[in-house]
C-alpha cells in the first residue's frame, strides 16, 4: 500500500496508474465497468484512458459476446510493473 499518497500522484497521473496496477493484479477478467469502480472514476472517463493507452499498444480489447475484456500487452506489463515498483518504493 501506498505510505504517502500524494508523493505518488506527483510523479504519475493517479487514476491511470491505478487502472494499470489493478489490471496487472486482478485475478479476475477486467471489464471498463468493474474498472471504474475499483479506481473510483466514472465509466466514461475509463474508456477514454483505455482507448488511449490502447493506441499506445499498452491494453488490448478482446470481445466476447457485448462485454470487451481487458487485459494488459507485454508492454502494458512492463509499465505496470515499473508502476508498481515505484508506488511500492513510495
């Protein structure tokens, strides 16, 4: 957990690195819905992170039925788990 809060949203943008670390650590499948609450952010701004880091090659949509999964590229992990060295550093 985060000691000092504040520290770490100097550095990085709160709500996507928060989004990242969940997706990396989340033993479930990740919808934009689920995502949201677990970063405390409205549905609409998730998807506009996600779609944006999907440009970056960081996330990937994979549909299945009217749900898209999300899980996280090679690179998103890496990024993800450089994010969460740094937070755990913090």
């Amino acid at each position: 957990m985060v000691k000092n809060k504040k520290i770490f949203g100097t550095f990085f943008r709160e709500k996507p690195a928060m989004m990242l670390i969940n997706l990396k650590n989340s033993p479930n499948e990740v919808y934009a819905s689920n995502l949201a609450k677990t970063v405390d952010c409205t549905y609409s701004h998730v998807v506009k992170i996600l779609q944006e880091m999907e440009r970056y090659n960081i996330v990937a949509f994979e549909k299945q039925g009217r749900l898209k999964i999300i899980t996280l590229t090679e690179k998103g992990e890496k990024i993800a788990g450089s994010i969460e060295d740094v937070r755990n550093n913090l």
